[in-house]
C-alpha cells in the first residue's frame, strides 16, 4: 500500500518538476538572449564605427585628402567604443589578436598622406575588413537560448544576415572610396569589386527570407532614398570601368550618399535589434507566469493525488488475495496446459479452444465487491485467450516474418539499384578527381549495401528468377565479390586459373565469396591480407575458390558448428543460430541454392588462421577458351588436403550418428 501510495505521488512530482524545470530554463534562456542581443547590438555599434574609419582611411590613401578631418573624428568615436568593449570576455580576444595594430595602421595610413613612406592601401583595407569580419563572427546569442522560439530565432537570423550585408555595403563604401580617388581599378581590384556585390546580394536574399514584413519594409525604404539611388548610379558607372578605363567620379560624392545608405541600414540593424530584445523580454515574462501556473498546479495535484491513492488503497486490500489466487492458477496450471495442447494439434485446425478450455466469468464472481479487481481480473482472462490465440497463430506469424524480410530486401534492394545508378551518371559527369574519387567511395558503399539487401532475401528464401546471362570469367567473378567488400584494399587475389562460370551461378558466387571475404578480413589483423585462389581440382572434377585468411582462427568446436550451419539451409536454423552467425545461414543457403555438388567447408590455415573453400562441381563451369595447366604450387596443395580431410572427418561423423 506504501508504495501504491508513494509511487504516483513521486511519479507526478517528478513531471511537476520537469515541467518547473523547463519553465525556469526558458526563463533563463529569455533573459540570456535578452542579454546577449545588448552585447550584440553595442558589437555592431563598433563595427559601423570601424567601417566608418575603413572607407576614410581607403579614400584618403587614394588621395582624397578632404577625409582627413572626418577620419579624425570618426577614429576619436572608434577608441570611445573599444574602450567601452574591452570589458566583454567574448570580444577581448578579437580586439587583442585583430585590433591591438590599429594604432600602428593609422599611423602608417598618415605618413602616406605625407607623402613619405606610403602606406599600402589594398593591405590596409585588408586589417580593417579582417576586424570587422572578427568582431561579425562574434555570435554571442546562443543557439540553446532562441530554439525555442522560432520567431525569436528568425530575428536573431534577420540581425546576423543584416550585419553581414551591411558591412558588404560598408566594404563596397570604402573600396570604392580609394577606387574613385584613385582613378580607376587597378590589378585585381575590379573583381574584388563584383565579389563584395554578390555578397550584399546573397546577405541581403536570406535577411528577406527571415525577416517580418515591417522588417522588409524599412529595408526596401533604406534602398530607395535618394542617396542610395545616387550610390547605385555610382555602382553602375564603377561596373562599367571593367576594362581598366579611367574613371571621373567624385568620390567625396560617392561617400557621402553610401554614407547615408549605411546609416540607414545600421538604424535598420538596431530596429530589428530592439525588436529581439522585445521578444526576448517577452518570452521572459510568458516564463515567469507559466513557472508560477506550474508550481501551484503541481502542488494542487500532489494534494489530489496523495488523497486519491489513500481513498483506493482501502478498496484494494479485500479482494487482492482471491485476485492473487487466480493469477496464480492461470500463471501455473490452466495456460500452460493449454498451450502445450494448442502446440501439439494440427495447425489447421478451425476452433482454437474448446469450451472447456475458454475462460469464464467465475474467477470476477468469486472475487466479489470492488469493480476495480473485477475488471482486472476480466483483463486476466482476456490476456489468457490472447496468450493462446498467439501460440495457435505462431506459423503463420513465422511466414509473415519471412515475407516481411523478402519485401524489405526487395525494396532495399531497389533503392539501392536506383542509388547505383545515380552514382554512376554523377561519375561520368564528374571531372574534378578528388570529387571523382569520393564518388567511387559513395559507389563502392552502394555496393557493399546491394549485397546486404541480397542477404537478406536469401535469409528469407527467395530465389528470384535472374534473365539469362553470360557466363563469367573466374576472376571477374572474384574481383566482383572483392569489390562488395568493406576493407578491399587488403584483399589479395592470388593465382586464380582460368575458368568459366555459367551466367545463372555468377551473382551467387560472387555474393558467397563476398559474405567469406567480409568474414576473413573481419577477424584477421589489419594489417594482414586476405588471400584468394582459385584452381581446377581434376580428381574430383571441381573448381575451388578459397579465402585464407591468418588471423584468429577458430577451435575445433566452434569450426563444428560453424561447418554445420554452412551445411544446414533450413527455417529451424535460421531460427535458432544467433544473429552474429547470420552470415554462415546467408552463406550456406547460398550454397544450397547453387544445387547439388557445391559446398563449402572451413579448415585451419598451416600457420594461423582460418581457410574456406567453395568448391563448385562441372555442371556450374562453362567451357574455357584456350587450354589450362593444372597447377603445382605447394599452397594451392596444402588447401586441397585440407578440404579433402576436413570432409572425410564431417563425413565419418554423419556415418557414425546414422548408424547409431
């Protein structure tokens, strides 16, 4: 009864405090952000600032000499603003690593306006761009703090595309600046140019995609003033400079309208700033409320619940024994019985029960009183007649588990085919060889997934009719089951004769190959190979193909084992191996499906390892072109006396177990 009592409370406790904890989070997270988006709008007032110095400096370097009394003040701005920043952990490293030359850069910038040592203006415009990219890439609003709010996230975005289309237009500003001072392009100026407009265009695309529709508004507002309609006049005559041509434009001019249009995207900014921070402030507020709410309902129904549990304690205690009675006798004596004669009848019979062996209502008579316990044990007999409805229906359940496993192949399988074939149109589209090569990786996993597929409508006893088709060459047959394998690199094909496969065989010996291949890489070291040859055994009029590999090896009752489920296609196998021996059933029913004659047997490898052979009888091979010379290597040997001995010990075994 303690626990009855206890169990719910806690449970609910446990729920009430989730949902306590989820609120106090999200109020965390609220004020976080709200916290955050500050920091992130004061980082951006020392980006416009830094911009502002940017495009000054490149106009004066180019020779405007009218910049220089506006740079003054704009560096006087820039200091006030790093002073107050170098207090934040998150960007005092960005102002040590990038901005801490800032005092040498401009003092190199006003020697050049001096006319002695002049600075580089390309290197210059590079240190500011490279901080201001360093103080954009400063991301101080967590991802954990906005994704629970998809609106504040779509802000939070608008604010990062904003700040990253702004400092194009800024960079635009101040290239252009020493541009047009200058004269004209010159080196590679001209393409920097086209590629700090395509990224205004790209930034300025996913702010739209993101923004709300008064956000969008003052955007499009920003870019229709005049002075941004002067600043594209300008842009159209820089573009039109491609070919090196001189170019007369007042740069003071152009400054001043990109000047104009910056400011109105930085008001953009800070709008669309205060408008997260408002949603932020929001949010903290629907926390607090919603952590109040739960804590007072948590409490209430702890209460309720606590009243309830003692009130339905007290009419649990009379009937629990009768109840406990039956359970047993169900548990103990009538299921199992049952069961057992349900199993032992024909499957085709019509009537599960009788109406001796289908429950009754006695047991809800005899516990009496609480409609609780009645129902329960209501519940009890129907789960007795669900118990045995499944052992009467579990036949059927085995060939519907089989055609489950066919049609998942089937379908794996022609996913995979399709995936193929997209692999190998993107391959032969494809001319850069690092891409080229990724694709084969992508192709040779497709494969290895093929083959999978395979197996698993092997395991499920479908043998599809297959088209006719050619016969194959021995080693294309190898180097096709090579190719179907994880670690091929360390698959090493030895000597394999020459030899024919009819085309009806082909796909399941490679696939048998395959599933040995996979077996000997997997449990040999990697850095041994696994060896693969190939002979004519003329004394039993025989192919073999045999995978050596030299690694951990097998004992003697595991290789037993291993040996009887190569041999064994049946459903009782499948059943009873464990799911690790999976591929000695796919291999064995391989075996099987390629008819009498073929088998394949594991040996000891002289050395260390593990050895299989598959030996193929004649009527699988097709005549070869051209004559072949037995073989007389002392390895090719020393595997056929090991498959010779190894079958007369399986077979002096199956003799002896007969005649028992």
């Amino acid at each position: 009864m303690a626990v009855v009592i206890t169990v719910p409370i806690c449970l609910l406790l446990a729920v009430a405090g989730l949902a306590v904890y989820g609120r106090a989070e999200a109020l965390g997270d609220a004020r976080t952000t709200r916290a955050e988006v500050g920091l992130s709008l004061r980082i951006q007032e020392l980006v416009h600032q830094l911009q502002r110095e940017r495009g000054l400096t490149n106009g004066l370097l180019g020779g405007e000499e009218s910049f220089g009394t506006p740079l003054a003040a704009t560096r006087k701005r820039v200091d006030t603003a790093l002073r107050g920043m170098r207090s934040e952990p998150a960007v005092e490293d960005v102002i040590q690593r990038h901005v801490r030359r800032l005092g040498t850069v401009r003092a190199a910038a006003d020697r050049g306006t001096d006319g002695t040592n002049p600075a580089d203006r390309t290197a210059t415009l590079a240190f500011y761009t490279a901080a201001v990219d360093a103080l954009n890439a400063v991301d101080p609003v967590a991802e954990t703090a906005t994704g629970s709010d998809r609106r504040l996230r779509d802000e939070i975005a608008a604010l990062r595309e904003l700040a990253a289309a702004k400092e194009a237009v800024a960079l635009e500003r101040g290239f252009l600046n020493g541009v047009f001072a200058e004269g004209g392009f010159h080196r590679r100026e001209y393409l920097t140019f086209t590629e700090i407009r395509a990224t205004r265009l790209a930034a300025l695309a996913r702010f739209r995609q993101v923004a709300t529709a008064p956000q969008r508004a003052a955007l499009k507002k920003a870019f229709s003033t005049p002075d941004a309609e002067r600043a594209t006049a300008y842009e159209n005559r820089a573009e039109a400079a491609a070919d090196g041509s001189a170019l007369h434009a007042d740069a003071g001019a152009w400054w001043d309208a990109m000047t104009v249009l910056v400011d109105d995207l930085y008001a953009v900014q800070q709008s669309v700033g205060h408008d997260a921070r408002d949603r932020a402030d929001r949010l903290s507020h629907d926390a607090e409320t919603g952590l109040v709410t739960y804590l007072g309902a948590g409490a209430l129904m702890a209460a309720l619940v606590a009243g309830l549990a003692a009130f339905a304690s007290r009419s649990l205690t009379r009937p629990l024994g009768a109840l406990a009675e039956a359970a047993h006798d169900v548990a103990r004596h009538r299921l199992p019985a049952t069961v057992a004669r349900i199993q032992q009848s024909p499957q085709d019979h019509a009537e599960l029960l009788s109406s001796a062996d289908a429950p009754g209502n006695s047991d809800a008579r005899l516990l009496g009183g609480a409609a609780e316990i009645t129902e329960v044990a209501a519940s009890l007999q129907q789960v007795e007649l669900t118990a045995l409805r499944l052992a009467a229906q579990q036949a059927g359940l085995r060939r519907t588990t089989t055609e489950s496993l066919a049609n998942l192949g089937r379908r794996n399988q022609n996913l995979v085919r399709r995936q193929l074939s997209l692999i190998t149109r993107l391959e032969r589209q494809e001319l850069d060889p690092d891409a080229l090569a990724e694709l084969f990786e992508l192709d040779h996993l497709a494969t290895r997934m093929r083959r999978n597929a395979e197996s698993l409508l092997v395991l499920a006893g479908q043998n599809p009719p297959r088209p006719p088709a050619a016969p194959a060459d021995g080693l294309e047959v190898v180097q096709s089951a090579v190719a179907e394998v994880e670690q091929y690199r360390r698959v090493l094909i030895a000597t394999v004769e020459p030899v024919r496969v009819r085309g009806h065989a082909v796909a399941d010996v490679a696939h048998l190959l395959a599933e040995l291949i996979e077996n000997g890489l997997t449990f040999s070291p990697p850095n041994e190979p696994v060896e693969v040859h190939g002979w004519h055994d003329t004394e039993d009029d025989v192919y073999c193909f045999a995978v050596v590999d030299h690694g951990i090896g097998m004992s003697e009752a595991d290789k037993e084992r291993a040996n009887a489920r190569l041999s064994d296609a049946g459903e009782e196998a499948l059943l009873a191996a464990p799911t690790r021996f999976l591929g000695h059933l796919v291999v064995g029913r391989l075996a099987h499906r390629l008819g009498e004659g073929a088998q394949v047997h594991l040996f000891d490898t002289t050395g260390g390892g593990l050895s299989a052979l598959l030996a193929l009888p004649a009527r699988l091979l097709a005549p070869v072109e051209g004559p072949s010379t037995p073989p007389t290597r002392p390895a090719v040997s020393s595997l056929l006396n090991g498959f010779r001995a190894g079958v007369a010990r399986a077979e002096a075994r199956s003799t002896q177990g007969a005649s028992s």
